[in-house]
C-alpha cells in the first residue's frame, strides 16, 4: 500500500488531506442526525393534548424537557404564547431555520470533497502522463520502465481520486435525504402544534364568552 502511495507522487497527500477531512465530516454528521432522532409524531401528539386541555405550563416543561429540534422549535414557540399567534408563528420559523441549518451543516464541504477529489486525481493523472512522455522523449522506445512509472503514477492518482469521491458523494446523497425527511417531520409536527394552538385559544374564547353572559353561549 505504501509503495502505491509513493508510485502515485505528490498528488496523493492531497488526496489524503480530502478524505480525511471528509472522513471527519461523516462521522460528526452521522453523531449529529443520530442524536436528532426523536418520535416527532408521539412529541407533538402530547404536547397537543396538553394545549388541548389549555395547560401550557406542562406544555412548556414538556417541550423544555424534550430532546431534539422538534422539542426545541416547540419550546421557542410555547415561550412566546402570551404574545399572541403571531409571534409564536415567528419564534417557530426562526427556531426551525436555525436547526435546518444545523441539520445542513458540513454538506456543502461534503459535496466539495466529492466534486474535488475526482478532478485532483486527473491533475495526478496528466502530471504522470507528462513524466511518461518526458521519459519517452529522453530515452526513446528502448527504455520502457520510465514510460511505465510516468503511466503507474496517473493510474493510482485516479483511482486514488475515485476512492475518495464515491464514498464522499454517497454519503452526502444519504445525508441529503436524511435532512429533508427530518425537515419534513419538523413542517408536520409544526403545523400539527399551530392547529392544537388555534383550537385552545378557541375553547378558551368559548368559555369566557360563557362566562361573561351568565354561562350561555349562543354560536351565530
């Protein structure tokens, strides 16, 4: 393996510096969405039950208790509750773009890695071809070994740029639809909280209506 490192010249220590740096990349990402996988639908259900019954302290606990983007996005709006609809809406945007973006971060140099590597290993590539044809014109046809460590060095310098890129481009692919279904959950239980809001402060206005002419309540 070493002496193919060495066959492949310079172009492979940046080929190395590549895949680990992509490697780093996979591994912190895989913790990352590991950590953020949670029962959206189960979450969301109990924190609707309890808005529902119009406890939104146990809401807020709940939330604040939680463990993941969901848990977060919900706290960021249920703190806000008495600032009206609005706001909470706001607070749930901001909340859920910051942790998209979390979710993202790292893909981009992911794709990098993947997009770079393939043409670093055809720079090794022509440079090998180079020296064979340097090696061809020096020494002519009789000396076949120059020509041959020239064409050694680009074929490693591919096939070394290959094995960066496909793991790094598969991985990113994977990562991709990962974040998009946790994006998905996260639109799903947020809208799922904005309707168990709107029907609380709904049952809430019903009963004060009730309250205030002398527990009748007329629906026009």
């Amino acid at each position: 393996m070493w002496e193919l490192f060495q066959k492949g010249g310079p172009t492979m220590w940046v080929l190395v510096a590549l895949s680990v740096a992509g490697l780093a990349v996979i591994v912190e990402r895989l913790l990352v969405l590991y950590r953020a996988r949670t029962d959206t639908e189960a979450f969301t259900a109990r924190i609707a039950a309890a808005l529902e019954a119009q406890r939104y302290e146990e809401a807020l606990e709940m939330a604040r208790r939680g463990t993941g983007a969901m848990a977060r996005i919900l706290a960021a709006g249920l703190e806000r509750i008495r600032r009206g609809r609005t706001e909470v809406e706001k607070a749930i945007e901001a909340r859920g773009n910051l942790e998209v973006s979390k979710l993202e971060r790292g893909l981009v140099f992911l794709q990098a890695v993947a997009k770079t590597a393939p043409l670093v290993g055809f720079f090794g590539t022509v440079s090998g071809m180079i020296k064979a044809f340097e090696a061809m014109g020096r020494a002519g046809l009789g000396n076949p070994a120059n020509v041959a460590l020239g064409i050694s060095e680009a074929l490693i310098t591919t096939a070394a740029g290959l094995a960066v890129a496909i793991p790094a481009f598969f991985c990113h692919a994977l990562f991709v639809g990962k974040v998009n279904r946790f994006v998905m959950e996260l639109e799903e239980g947020s809208i799922r909280f904005l309707e168990a809001l709107e029907e609380a402060e709904e049952r809430q206005a019903k009963s004060l209506a009730r309250y205030e002419i002398g527990g009748e309540y007329l629906e026009i």
